[in-house]
C-alpha cells in the first residue's frame, strides 16, 4: 500500500514539476479569481463582477507601484510574480466593493503587505505573511475588513483542486492537512459551546458544511500558510506551528474591534516560525566552479555570514534575471558539503546537454566567480535517523547524491559510524558524481551503471550493467527490510522503485523535478 502511494505521489511531482512553486501559486490564483468572476455574473458569489475587476485592479496596481518603487530605491530586482501573488490572495481575503471606502481600503491592504516586505524584515527575510499583515493593516483603518468571501460553496470544489495541486507541489499536504482537522475540531467545538449558552441546536449536516465548505480554513491553509519564507526549516516544527494557527483560527479571541482568528493567527504562527528559523537570506560569494562529470558542474560558496544547516538539507538559490521563465528566479539545491566544512558551501546542478535552456540554468550558466548570489533559507527533512544504530540505505540517481555525500562526509569528518548501504544510479560510468570523495568514506556501494566503472575499490560492486529495478534493487540490498530506506533521484525512477521500497522501516523521499 505504502508503495502504491509513493508511486502515486511521485508521478504526480513529475508533472507538477513543471512549474516553480510560486509560478503554480500564481496560476492556481488567477484560475480561482477567473472562476469567481464567472460565477458572480450569476450571483452565486458575494462580489459583484464591477467589485472583483475593480477591487483587482487597485490591488494589482497599488502593490505594483509600491513594490516597484521599493525596488528602485533598494536597488534589488522588481519580481511581479511576487506582487500578483499578493494581490490574488488579497482579493479574497478583503472585502471587493465599488465604494470610495472599500477601494482606499484595498489600497491600504495591497500597500501595507507590499511594504511589510521590505520593512519587517530580518537580515533579508520578511517575517510575516503580506496578504496577513495588509488585511490586518486594512481592517485597523475601519474602511474595509477582511471579509474571506472566498469560503461559499460554489468556489469549493475549485479551490479543493486548485489546493490540493499547490499543497502537492510544495509538499505541504500534511502539514495544511493537519492545520485544517485542528482547526474544524475547534471551530466545531467553539459553535457546538456557543449553540448550547444559547440554548440552541444546529443540523450535524450544517455544522459541518459551515467548517468545511463556507470557512476560510482551506484557502488560508493552501495560500497562506504553506508559504516556504514564513515556515520553519523541519517538519515538527511546522507541525507546531500549523497546531497553534489552528487553534487560533478555529476559536477566534476577541480583541476590541478585532478578532485574534484567521490573519491574525496566521501572524502568530509566522512569529513562531521566526523563533525557530532566523535565518534569513545568506549572501554567497562564488569562489569555484569545476565539472564533476561531463554533465554535472559544482559550485564551491562562501557563505558571508552564519549559516547554520544539517546534512541532508537544501538551500534555495535565488538568481534573478531579465525575463525569467515559468520556472521563476529561485531553485532548490541539495547542500554536497559537511557543516563542518563550513562557511564553504557546495552545491552541484547538471547542465542541459540539447534542448532549450531554462533561463534559470542560462543565468547560472553566466555566473563567474566573485559574484554574490543569495540564498533565501535552508529548509528539509531529509535527515538520517537520530540513533546511530539504525541501519539506512541510501539510494541516489545522478545528480541526486548530493545530500548523501553532505551525510556521509559529516560521518567521515565527525568520526561518527552508521551502517549504511549506497546504491547509486548512472547513465554512464563517467558520470558518477563524486565518486572520489564516496570510495573514501568507505561505505558499501553498490554501481547501476550501463557500462563497468574502472578500478573500483574492494567495497564497492557493479550491478553487471543492469538497469536498477524494484527486484534489482531488493536483490542488491537483501536486507532492506532492516534498513531506513532514502531516495534522491528524479520521481519516475521513485516511482518504479516503490515496491521495493515499501519493504524498508521507513521511507524518506527526496525528488527533484529538473530545471
């Protein structure tokens, strides 16, 4: 069962894999908001078609001309992606109108979250959600509140789509899966407390089709929570964090005008994200750049500051340029070098051979050294187990050994000892990416390669040319049913391989969709 799923899952990264995170935000946005104003043409939403257009368009523009001038003036690159993002979850959050009063409110809203970006900020890292804070700022003005219309049932199913696609892509499906069952069970409660000081009864039926249907839960979960700037860096952490923006949103505190629920539980858990992440953005200075394989290049950083990480985990690098393409400015690189090596950093990518570029991997191409890039955090839980005693299998797929070189040069440099199996996967033996540093790790590994590697080492072994199975790989590692299973390759090779995988104690995946 557990195979089946994973197969399941990874299929569906393959194809999500398309898009960069946000870039898939933005359109699932726009298809809402185009949906929407479908549906007001025949009233079954509360806005009317002049509202939403009107309410868009000063949303859209007041944060364009905020957010472009912030840039200017700090010298940074203008990203409209960003800007659209915030101006579509805004529209459904505030409340769309005609009146003078509902638009200088949408105004206020799409300036103060445009600025909260630039200013609550730490070392390059905004603190908190902008739709949160521009619809706090804008209902404290009294000329509009966030009226979260988006929750009404004729846009449910849209939005179910529409979140589940986004939560897939980010990988947030359990964490917002979590933050909506704590917040439906106290926003049940809540009522079910409120009905009976009443002294009043509500239809099961009813009670639920309120929290589940026509409660901001869901869009707040897809679109604002699962925000990676605002998260922390290790799942538990934002286990915690979606447990307390639930329960603040299912029962709402009352706060003079104002209620602690919804935005504003959201900012608390942004707090709490913030005390365990501070890490902000880290300026990195390219000191190297080498090729591993004929395919696979490597870039030796310098970190200008503090960066603190744990072996396994992945950075985002941010490198903006003119005209970006539908995979953005920003992508996700497994960290190839040991904390203990730090403030150098490496990090390994494999360039397109054939084909169109992306324009990411063309501005990538372009760096020399001496530039400074800029990395917007480090997130992951691709972590081997805690106890030294579990035994692991790592399995990588070109380019996706990096994080398994990071965790076992961190055991070779720390003196640490794991039982550990390496099964790595090949086009071709000249493409085994940093076979060097792994022979001397001296951890068993066992070679997919269509053609023999020369001079392998005694504790290495080549598969006979075979291409890696499930039945190849329960063959090549007999007692994975002992062992923590970890993957790092493209998801279709993972996808194949959930059979075999299903076996293990555990499985950890860690899937990378091409640039």
């Amino acid at each position: 069962m557990i195979g089946r799923l994973t197969s399941v899952y990874q299929r569906g990264m393959r194809a999500l894999g398309r898009f960069s995170m946000y870039r898939l935000v933005l359109v699932a946005l726009a298809v809402l908001a185009a949906i929407a104003l479908a549906l007001s043409v025949f009233g079954l939403v509360l806005p009317s078609p002049g509202a939403l257009l009107a309410t868009a368009a000063v949303l859209v523009g007041v944060g364009a001309i905020v957010d472009g001038a912030a840039h200017r003036i700090l010298g940074l690159v203008w990203r409209p992606e960003s800007t659209l993002i915030t101006a579509g979850i805004l529209l459904f959050v505030v409340r769309p109108g005609l009146d003078a009063a509902g638009l200088a409110g949408a105004a206020i809203a799409a300036a103060a979250a445009s600025l909260s970006k630039y200013l609550i900020v730490w070392r390059g890292r905004h603190i908190l959600n902008p739709a949160a804070v521009g619809a706090t700022v804008a209902t404290l003005s009294t000329l509009t509140t966030s009226a979260w219309w988006v929750g009404t049932p004729a846009l449910f199913a849209p939005l179910l789509v529409l979140a589940v696609l986004v939560l897939w892509r980010t990988e947030k499906l359990r964490v917002v899966g979590l933050f909506l069952v704590v917040a439906m069970v106290v926003g049940a409660a809540r009522t079910i407390v409120q009905l009976l000081a009443a002294g009043l009864s509500l239809p099961l039926e009813t009670l639920l089709q309120g929290l589940v249907v026509q409660s901001p839960f869901l869009f707040l979960g897809a679109f604002m929570l699962s925000e990676p700037l605002t998260l922390p860096p290790r799942r538990r952490q934002q286990y915690l964090v979606a447990v307390v923006v639930g329960v603040l949103a299912g029962w709402p505190i009352p706060l003079g005008i104002i209620t602690l629920g919804q935005e504003r539980a959201l900012l608390i858990g942004n707090l709490i994200a913030f005390a365990f992440a501070a890490r902000g953005a880290v300026r990195l200075t390219l000191v190297r750049r080498v090729a591993l394989t004929p395919t696979i290049q490597e870039l030796t950083l310098a970190a200008q500051r503090r960066l603190a990480f744990v072996p396994g985990q992945y950075l985002e690098l941010d490198v903006p340029h003119r005209r970006p393409d539908a995979r953005g400015t920003r992508r996700e690189f497994s960290i190839s070098s040991a904390p203990e090596e730090l403030p150098t950093i490496r990090i390994a990518f494999r360039e397109s051979r054939g084909g169109a570029l992306s324009s990411y991997k063309r501005a990538l191409a372009e760096a020399r050294e001496g530039d400074v890039l800029a990395v917007t955090g480090v997130w992951g839980d691709f972590v081997l187990p805690r106890s030294a005693d579990a035994p692991v299998l790592m399995v990588a797929a070109g380019i996706g050994v990096t994080p398994f070189v990071s965790q076992l040069r961190h055991l070779q440099l720390s003196g640490a000892r794991r039982d550990a199996v390496l099964v790595l996967v090949a086009s071709r033996a000249d493409e085994l990416a940093y076979r060097h540093e792994l022979e001397q790790t001296g951890v068993r590994t066992v070679v997919f390669t269509p053609d023999e590697p020369a001079g392998l080492p005694a504790h290495w072994a080549w598969a006979g040319g075979e291409r890696l199975t499930a039945d190849g790989l329960a063959a090549a590692v007999p007692d994975i049913a002992a062992r923590h299973a970890y993957v790092s390759g493209p998801p279709a090779l993972i996808a194949d391989l959930a059979p075999a995988l299903g076996r293990a104690r555990s499985l950890t995946t860690d899937a990378f969709a091409g640039y």
